[in-house]
C-alpha cells in the first residue's frame, strides 16, 4: 500500500516499483530473518550517526520518502499533504545531507543528539523478484539535546524495499508514514 | 508615554514604557525573546488587530475545497464556496461552541457539527438546526434565517494569498501591505497566473516567534557563520558565504528583506543566471512592472529573504540540486505561528509560478526541500539557534542586558554605509549595503507601537437572537 507513496510523490519516478506479494514470511524464514537482522543493524548505525556507513547500505536509485501527514475526514481518500513531504530524496540529496554533518560547522548537531532508534513490529514479504523483499516495520525516534531540555520523539510506521547485492542486502525504497500532522521536533537533522 | 499600559497588571515584572524605549534605539531588552506578560500583549495588540496570512487561493483551487488554519488559537475554515468565492468562517458552531470541521484539509459542501447536528454550507450559512420548531418554536425562538458562521471580521488578498484581520476595522491590505507589495510580486507573480502553493510542512520550535521573523527580514550577517556548512558541501555556486555584504536590505511599507548582488549583465542574463528558464523570463517581463525589472536588471540585486509584519516570511534562493554547475530558484512562504512566549510553529510552504515547466517545479521543489522547510539544511542550523536563544531569554540575567541591535549606525545615528540613491536602487523604501539590522530595528519598533497603544474591546457578536432589532429575547 505504501509502495504507491513512492510512485506518486514528486520525485519518485526513478524508483523501484517491485511490490510484495502474498502474506507474510514466517518468523523462522531465513529472509524474515536476514530482513530484520538488516534493520536492527542500520538502527544501530543511525543511533550511532555513522551516516558514511549508512550511506553504503543505500542503493545508487534509493527513494527516500516522508509524506507530510494531513489530518483528513474519514473517507477522503488521502491523508498526507499533496505533492508535499518533509523528504523525498535520492542517493545525491542523501549524500548531500550526509557530507553536511561531516563538516565541522553543522551546528544543529554540535554538540551531537543522544539518538535511539526503537524496532518493532517487524513484518517481511517477498516479492515477485527473488533478489528483493518488502519490510514492515515501526519505529520510536528518542532524541535528547543538551542537558535540560526534554527529549523530543517520532513515531512512524516505514515500509522499505531490500536488494539482494553483491555486497549484501541494501535499502532500494523507504516510504516513512509518521504518526504526526505537526513534528514535535525542532528539525529533522536525523534519519528515521 | 501613556501609563495605562501598565494597568489591570498589578504584578507586572516589566517596565513598558523602557522596554519600548529601549527597543526604538535599537538595544533590545533580552527578555522580549520570552516573556509571558508580553506575550498576553502581542496576543491582543499584534495578532488581534494584524493582517494575518492564512492561505493561498491555490490551496482552495475548486468549489468546496477547504483548509483549516489558525490566527492563535482561533480556528478559521478556509473555503471556496460554491460560487467560487473565498470565504473564511470562524470554526466554532453556533450553537455549542463545538468545531464544526475537524479536519484540515479537504472538499465539502456542508459542515455538520458532530454535537447536535447544526450545519452549514461552505459559504457558511447556517441551514441545518435539528427540531427547530419543537426545541425553539421556530424563527421566533432562534432566527435561523441569515444566520451564519462567524466570518472572519476582515478578509482581503493580494495575489491570491489571503489574510484575515480580527479587528473588524482593519485598514485595507493594500494599505497594510503598503510599498512592500513591490517585492512581494517577485515571490507571488511570476506570470499572470501567479503561484501554486503547496504544504505546509509543519513543526513546533520552542523558540520565540519574533526571532524568526527578524532573522528573514534583514540579517544578512548570519549567513557566513551558521550557514557556512552548506557553502562547504558545494551546494551553493558562490564559494564564500560572505558575499551575502554585497547585497542590499530595503524597507517599505510593512515589510523588509534582503537580497543577493549579482555579476554584471541585463535583466534576462540575471535571471537566467539565478536558474529561471527563459521562459519563465519572459513571462516575468510581462507581470513585473518596469521598476521591478530595473532592480534586478540594472541594480543588479535578486530578492531573497523578507519578513511582513508581523510574521509572515519568504525566502527565494537557488541551490544545486544534481551534482552539475546548474542552479534552480526555488521560493518559500512561511509563518511563525505563535504558541507561547517561547514555542512556534512554523509553517512552511513550498511556492512555485503555476505556469513553470513540470521539470522546473519538480526541481524547484527538490531545492525547497534540500534548502528550507522541517528537513532544510538551512533551517537546521536557524532553529538550533533560535531555541538557544530563546531558552537563555528566561533569566533574570537577560532581563538586564541589552542586546546592541544597532547594526549599520554610529553611536550619534550616522550610517556606516549611505542608504542607496534612487539611482542606484530602483525599488521603493529606504535600501543599504552591506551587514545592518536596520530591518530587525523596524520589525520591532513596529512590535514595540502596536504594544504601546490603547487596547479597543472587542464587541460581544449575539447570535439567533432578535438583537438586532433591539431587544433580545431572555
């Protein structure tokens, strides 16, 4: 469902449209397995901001995609903002951001957030392409600045394509549904 | 210096009268970035009696089309009524005080209160009142007929963007807007059909409102040090952010912004140099008036940043989206939604000529999001600063110092650098060179004259009654 996000933003028209098919894997799959191993490990990287790492684990025609959510009335048929999102990125935008926090002026991280990147609900599909799965799965971003100002948090629901590559499996197309019309955070100088 | 600014606040920690003072000579009491006593001011001064942006006639394109928006805490619905006229109603039923529209965007023709089932059209007339004769005994009782939503008390635009006053006796827009309408035409008509405005994005700092505000409206001098890591990731075809000093602030009427120098060349050559095909030129040679085009074409000066009073905001740049030497414009709207003496949410909208090529507007919107809005490169850096700011604003250290907003003038007035002639600055108000607060000075001797002046009540508005024949029915 969320795959159509991707197909209808602005700026996803050189991504992937593989989708899933069927229900999902069972949790003793190995693809389930290999699935959710890859994203504990990129929650890692992202509490961590190793984001040259991170990078590496993104293909060269990633879609990276952050609906704004709109609060609509029920049966309106759409609940994120048209043509509007707080990302819709490609591998150079990434890179871009990244090689930002890489320099020593980036002052939004200086001194640097405690990040932690909560994984739940983890649901693995295949696809109709063997070297690709679809993941679901929920994420609780706590992020602390400072030493007396409240943490701020960001709940949403993702839904990514995995590439089977040469050097492991890699994240093709992210679609995050955040859980909020109005962020609660003072930007988004992170990655969910 | 009237003294009944300070009445009905017995307990008022701060001296009014010297804060206005001190704010007009240019040093700015620390503690304006978040007082809540001055909050309850700007609240009923500045946001009750203000022209205040609400929406664009593009985000209600069609009949029925609506957006909720907000002037404080007061919920207004935005539509386009059946007859295509644009109307803004206050989102409170009738009746109960319950919101009649809980969402905020979408197409309807009625709103149904959830309560007890009043509704109304889209033009805001009320046309549905359950049990009428048994519960009122008819018109007798209620008087439905007339009955309305309560409008905004003043509506007016300009370009399609659409503002509304809470004082009933608002001066026209055009006169709010007064000389600043010049520059805003370089944001808001392109081409005859004006912009598309899609968003916003929207975020809450704690962060005072006016901060922002200033900062869009003339500092010029931020750009080197906070934003020194986009110029260094290559997103900018200038390499030394301190070429901002070659630009030029103006002032007219109830707004102020800044601009970029641009290298030599006509009014074609410039605009192709910021990114716009020509396309677009040409439309723009066509809306923009002569004097618009000489600022550009022969003073060489691109609009940016601009603040309208009180804190309606824009931004016009031009980054590298692709890893090439090309540039692409893109344009901002933006508002600092007030919450509390030291929260905002910000609004931030995406604008783009409705008559651009498909591949500008996506591209132009790639450079938005890589630029500005919740995800901007830019504003990551603006808010960190801001909330610092405005947390350290609490103390009582910061209610004895007195930051030195006095920027481009001597201790005896005289400017550093003379204001630009008529000649050299085609546009209308008063334009400097160089670093200056001059804009940051006017924004808040405006904020300071529209707190130091009576208060006028708001009248009491019946409905349903008879009152308007004299006597209501008790």
């Amino acid at each position: 469902m969320t795959a159509t996000h991707s197909s209808r933003s602005v700026l996803g028209a050189h991504a992937s449209r593989i989708e899933r098919a069927g229900s999902t894997l069972a949790f003793d799959d190995s693809r389930h397995l290999q699935a959710h191993r890859w994203l504990v490990d990129e929650a890692w990287l992202l509490d961590a901001q190793d984001y040259t790492a991170w990078l590496e684990t993104l293909t060269d025609d990633i879609h990276y995609l952050m609906p704004v959510r709109v609060t609509t009335a029920l049966g309106a048929g759409f609940d994120t903002s048209p043509g509007m999102a707080h990302f819709d990125e490609n591998k150079y935008s990434l890179s871009r951001r990244v090689a930002r926090f890489l320099t020593e002026h980036a002052w939004t991280e200086d001194p640097p957030s405690r990040l932690r990147h909560h994984l739940s609900n983890v649901r693995t599909f295949a696809t109709t392409d063997a070297e690709h799965l679809v993941v679901e799965s929920a994420t609780l971003l706590f992020r602390n600045r400072g030493d007396v100002h409240p943490g701020s948090l960001v709940s949403a629901g993702r839904e990514d394509l995995l590439r089977n590559t040469a050097d492991g499996w890699k994240l093709a197309r992210r679609t995050i549904l955040v859980d909020e019309s109005v962020m609660r955070m003072q930007n988004l100088a992170i990655f969910l | 210096m009237t003294r009944d600014i300070t009445e009905g606040a017995p307990d008022a920690m701060t001296d009014l009268a010297g804060t206005f003072t001190d704010v007009r000579r240019g040093m700015i009491p620390a503690h304006i970035y978040n007082d809540r006593e001055l909050f309850e001011r700007e609240k009923k001064e500045i946001f009750g009696r203000s022209w205040i942006f609400v929406a664009h006639e593009s985000e209600v394109a069609t009949p029925g089309d609506y957006v909720v928006r907000r002037v404080l805490r007061d919920s207004f619905i935005i539509t386009r009524d059946e007859q295509g006229d644009i109307r803004a109603h206050f989102n409170m039923c009738l009746h109960r005080g319950m919101q009649v529209c809980r969402a905020e965007i979408g197409n309807a023709s009625h709103f149904r209160c959830p309560y007890h089932g009043w509704s109304y059209r889209n033009d805001g007339r009320l046309v549905g009142l359950p049990f009428h004769q048994d519960a009122y005994g008819g018109e007798a009782g209620f008087q439905r007929k007339g009955q309305r939503l309560l409008p905004a008390p003043s509506l007016d635009s300009y370009n399609g963007m659409i503002f509304i006053s809470l004082d009933p006796d608002a001066p026209p827009l055009a006169e709010y807007l007064g000389d600043f309408a010049f520059y805003l035409d370089y944001y808001t008509k392109q081409s005859p059909s004006g912009i598309d405005l899609r968003g916003p994005q929207r975020w809450r700092i704690k962060a005072n409102w006016k901060i922002g505000a200033e900062n869009f409206a003339g500092d010029m001098y931020h750009t080197p040090q906070t934003h020194t890591s986009v110029v260094e990731i290559g997103l900018f075809r200038e390499p030394k952010a301190e070429k901002r000093k070659d630009g030029a602030t103006y002032w007219a009427g109830n707004g102020g912004g800044t601009t970029y120098k641009l290298p030599p060349g006509d009014f074609d050559e410039r605009t192709r140099y910021v990114g716009y095909p020509q396309e677009m030129v040409e439309r723009m040679k066509k809306t923009l008036t002569e004097a618009q085009q000489r600022v550009i074409g022969e003073d060489g000066f691109m609009i940016s940043a601009a603040t309208v009073f009180p804190n309606l905001s824009f931004v016009h740049n031009w980054p590298r989206v692709a890893d090439s030497d090309d540039v692409l414009p893109f344009i901002s709207v933006r508002q600092w939604q007030p919450i509390s003496e030291n929260e905002t949410e910000v609004l931030s909208w995406f604008a783009v000529d409705a008559e651009a090529p498909e591949e500008f507007k996506a591209l132009s919107y790639k450079a938005y999001l890589m630029c500005f809005g919740s995800t901007g490169m830019f504003e990551q850096d603006d808010v960190e600063n801001w909330v610092s700011l405005t947390n350290t604003a609490a103390g009582a250290m910061a209610r004895r110092l007195r930051l030195n907003s006095r920027m481009g003038i001597l201790a005896d007035g005289t400017e550093v650098t003379p204001a630009l002639s008529a000649e050299q600055f085609h546009g209308p108000g008063t334009a400097h060179t160089g670093y200056s607060e001059y804009n940051q000075r006017e924004l808040l001797t405006r904020w300071a004259d529209h707190l130091d002046r009576p208060a006028t009540p708001a009248e009491p508005l019946e409905v349903g009654t008879l009152a308007s024949g004299g006597q209501a029915q008790v």
